[in-house]
C-alpha cells in the first residue's frame, strides 16, 4: 500500500508539472504576440502624417486630426492610451484628449519609459497609472529626427488585458499565474490578493527606484513571504491565520519586460486524492485474490477439459468428413435423379440414331451385292455422323453425372448452355418449347460441371412447369453489373406460388406430386453460393416465373486462390 501510495503521488505531481509546462507555453505565447503586436503601434505612428506634421517646424500645428488618429488607434488595438510626449517629457497628443483625465498638458519626463525611450530609442516598462490608478505595461518608442530626439510615442495596455485571458486559453482551474520582476513583485496575476506584492523582503534601493520613478504612484507593496525552490519547482505560500499552500510551477522569462511567468498548479489535493486510489487499489487486490482462488480451483480441472476438447474436437472432424461425403453423395444422387427424369427423352435420342444406323448396315449390304459401292460410301459417312451425335450424348451423360472436386475458373457461358442443352435437349422437344437463347459472349467464374448441374435442373423445371399450358416458350437473357452477370431463365408455364416462393429452395420441399426428392433447388443453391454468386425465383408479370443466376464475371470480385481462366 505505501508502494501504491507513493507511485500515485510522485504520477499525479509528474502529471501536473506536465499540464503546467504546456499551459505555461500557451499563456507565454499570448502574451509575447500581444506585446509584439502592441510594440509595433509607436512606430506606425511614427511614420503618420499627423505626426510628421508635428514635426515640421515651419507649419502650424493643428493637433486635432492627429488626437482623432490617436484615438482611433487606441480603439482599434484595443490598448488603454496612446499620446505622445515632446523632448521634455510634455504630452502633446493624446487619444483620451477630450476625456475629464487627459494627459495632455501633463509631464511624465521621471517615468521610466520616458528616460528609457530618450537614451535607448525605445523601452517597456510595467507600472501605475497616475491618474487611473491602473497597472499596465508602457511601451515607448523615441521620435527622431535628424539625429535628435523630438518626443516620444507611448502606447499603455491595462493589464486586465492579459489577467483576463486565463479562460479562453484553457488554462483549468487548478491553475494560477504570475507575471513578476527581479525584485520579486507581482506584476500580474489572475488572483486579485497576489497583485502588487512583494515576495520577498524589498531592499532600500529598490524602494528609492519606485519612489523616484514613482513607478507604483506611492501605492504601497506589502510584503508576503513565498518560498520558492527552484531546483524542485515547488512554491509553499503562507497566509497568517491559515495553513501554507502549496504549488508546483513552470516557469518562463519575458525578456522584453525583464521578468518571469510563472504558472502555478496546487497540489494540496494531490494527498487526499491518494486515498481513494488506495480504496481502488485495495478493492482490485481483494477481487485478485478470489480470482486466483477460483482459477487454482478450476486448475485441477484443466487436463480433463483439454482431453475433452481435444476428443470433441476429433469427433468433429470425423463428422465433417462424414458430411463431405454425403454432400458429394447427395449431388450425384441428385444428378442420377436429373438424369433418370429425363432418361425416356434421352432414350429416344439414342434409339433414333441406332435405328438409323442398322437400316443403313442393311441397306449397304444389299448394295454391296449390286455393287453400287458409291451409294454404300455414302451410307458409311451418315453411319459416321449417326455415331459421333450418339457418342456427343453418351460422353456429355458421362461427364455429367461424375463426382469431381470443385474447381472455379472462367469459362464460357454460351458453352456451358449448350452443354446442358444436350442433356435437356430431348426434353425440349418432346414438349415441343420454343427456346430463345439471348446470351452475350461473356465468361464466368465457375465448376463446369457443377454450373451445367445447375441449368439443367432449372431448365428441366421450366420444362415440367409448361406441360400443361398451351405457349410454351423458354428464354434465356443475361445483364452484367460491376463485374457480375445476372442471367435469367424464363419460362410461360403455370408459375410459382406466391406463398410458396420463400420455400422452394428449403431441401426435400417439393411441387411435383409423386415425383422428385425436392433436392434439386436446394442444391443449386449451395452450389451458387459455392461460386460467390446468388440464386433467386420471382413470378413474371405475365405469364410463368423466372429464375435469376448472378455469377461473377471478373477476377476483380473476390477472386480465389485456385481460380483460372479457361
């Protein structure tokens, strides 16, 4: 506890003199610009032609435009006073000339600005008004000519102009500042009790200065004894009759008016706010301590849980594999079923070229015989064409119904139809549906054979949904859209039912009474997904329904690692 104790103070006090540094650097910053901004005034001035006007010798001086220039100056820039002195210290020109106070007529020839101005060319100086009774910081600036001086321009800034910044510079609460010189007399301070104070004890020439220059106007500096350690950056302030205060400080100079900012932060509170940190601490040791109770209790447990996740974990993946195989075993379960549905129309497909073949055998023999061995060449080269349409459906059957591991890669969507217009073909015609194939030369990402399960399914339920209509007419569109395509397949058959629409793709649900597993939609759509892609069913305005492939049409949507083009 006194580790926590003493850690939580020495953090709090570094935490402080860090908000103090940075607050100080902002009250430094504002008050170097102001007095930057305020020092160029006299030299503006300076150079007016009121002024200069006053300056000539040979003209009559006529001193209300430059009083009314003054004054404008004065507002605008916000200082309390501007006016000027002549060579003996006589104010000549003053932008309070027609206040009850002008300082027109008066001489300030023993202030210290003044006599500063005159020796040096220019000066800044902190004292109290004589009339006003206000501090300020005076800046003054001599007005030469030819080598000599003729006067001097003083600007006056109240020093509430800067005491009241405190807010707008965010400088908190907890925080105070001093402006005070190397006698160690506050100057400015956002506290009213610590203005015009000495610090320390003033020695008998520093009086005899602000007597002379009358820098304070006979107001009396009352000493108050701070004890400052520079080396720690600690201030201890005491007030009789209370208890010391105590302060940590950032300290910066402002050489231009030879004295120091101070900001000040109290750290009274530092201590007392120790003990509820103390409390937080004590609290989070306790719940530690039953923490770690409540984990050596479930430690003897620990192997136990392990051999139970390893041995979950095992069953789990022999489940999954377990559900591969199904999976593959459904899909071709559902191919076989694809096939077996449309194997009459199949059967015809191959009967008919078989039959043809064998009338062409015969035909030939008899020829043979006659010797007509021109008309036996061209029976030989019909069987020939008879044998490759009969082996384009047995190989097409083939590939159709083998199990294979996916393989997504761009293919063609014209092949892939017609593909599985050989398989659905035989459908077609039996029926008697006119097939409108509207399909751009465009490519897709995805498992041919996978794909072409998918289309025939679809066109064999387009197909079942038109036996019982009179307009039988399939059409088969696509749209791409920012990389995808969306190909619709379009039948005028008796539709879907509304209610029914949000079910179809639910595995074993079915519309064909005693007829089908209800696998097929719902394997589609896995299969679809497979491929990043989506399916959907909708009713036609019209007539029949229309189920909506979305396929992706570029490596630039998600490819995968396997994918190629083909």
């Amino acid at each position: 506890m006194c580790a926590i104790y003493h850690v939580g103070v020495q953090y709090d006090l570094k935490q402080t003199r860090q908000n103090s540094t940075e607050n100080l650097e902002k009250l430094h910053q504002y008050f170097t610009s102001e007095l930057a901004r305020f020092t160029s005034i006299p030299n503006l001035v300076r150079q007016n032609t009121h002024m200069l006007n006053l300056l000539d010798e040979d003209t009559t001086h006529d001193l209300k435009p430059l009083n009314e220039y003054l004054a404008d100056i004065q507002i605008a820039s916000g200082a309390s006073d501007v006016y000027v002195l002549n060579e003996q210290g006589w104010v000549t020109a003053s932008s309070n000339w027609q206040a009850s106070h002008s300082y027109i007529g008066s001489n300030f020839a023993f202030r210290q600005y003044f006599y500063e101005a005159v020796e040096n060319g220019n000066a800044i100086d902190f004292a109290v008004g004589l009339r006003s009774g206000a501090r300020g910081i005076y800046i003054s600036q001599a007005i030469e000519q030819q080598g000599e001086v003729k006067g001097v321009i003083v600007v006056k800034v109240n020093a509430s102009h800067f005491e009241d910044v405190r807010d707008s510079l965010d400088t908190g609460q907890q925080h105070s500042f001093i402006l005070m010189d190397s006698s160690g007399i506050v100057l400015m301070s956002d506290q009213e009790k610590w203005r015009l104070i000495s610090t320390k004890p003033l020695s008998q020439t520093d009086i005899d200065e602000f007597d002379a220059s009358r820098q304070f106007s006979g107001r009396e500096i009352n000493t108050q004894l701070w004890r400052f350690d520079e080396q720690a950056e600690r201030l201890q302030i005491s007030t009789e009759g209370r208890l010391a205060k105590n302060f940590v400080f950032a300290k910066k100079s402002l050489n231009s008016l030879d004295a120091s900012l101070y900001l000040l932060s109290a750290i009274d509170d530092v201590t007392a706010n120790q003990w509820s940190r103390l409390a937080l601490s004590s609290v989070l040791l306790l719940a530690l301590f039953i923490i770690l109770e409540v984990i050596l209790v479930k430690l003897a447990g620990y192997k136990q849980l392990l051999f139970t996740q390893r041995s979950l974990e095992a069953q789990i993946n022999a489940r999954s594999e377990q559900l591969l195989e199904t999976q593959q075993a459904l899909l071709r379960t559902a191919k076989l079923a694809t096939i077996g549905q449309l194997s009459a129309g199949i059967n015809h497909e191959i009967s008919q070229p078989l039959t043809a073949m064998s009338a062409y055998l015969t035909s030939s023999k008899r020829l043979l015989l006659k010797g007509q061995y021109e008309k036996v060449q061209e029976n030989l080269i019909l069987i020939e064409d008879l044998i490759k349409r009969t082996h384009t459906i047995v190989a097409q059957l083939k590939h159709f119904s083998k199990s294979q591991k996916p393989n997504l890669a761009l293919h063609k969507l014209k092949d892939l139809f017609s593909n599985a217009l050989i398989i659905i073909g035989p459908e077609l015609k039996k029926y008697n549906i006119e097939l409108n194939n509207e399909l751009d030369e465009i490519e897709v990402w995805v498992d041919p054979i996978l794909c072409e399960q998918v289309f025939v399914n679809l066109l064999s339920n387009a197909c079942h949904a038109m036996q019982k209509v009179q307009t039988r007419k399939l059409t088969i569109t696509n749209r791409i859209d920012e990389g995808k395509s969306s190909i619709k397949i379009s039948d005028t058959g008796i539709g879907i039912e509304s209610h029914t629409l949000e079910s179809i793709f639910e595995p074993f649900f079915t519309t064909k009474s005693g007829n089908g597993l209800g696998l097929g939609l719902s394997i589609s759509k896995q299969i679809i997904h497979s491929f990043k892609g989506e399916l959907s069913a909708e009713n036609n305005s019209d007539l029949g329904a229309s189920f909506i492939l979305t396929l992706r049409t570029s490596i630039g949507s998600d490819p995968l690692s396997n994918e190629k083009r083909i």
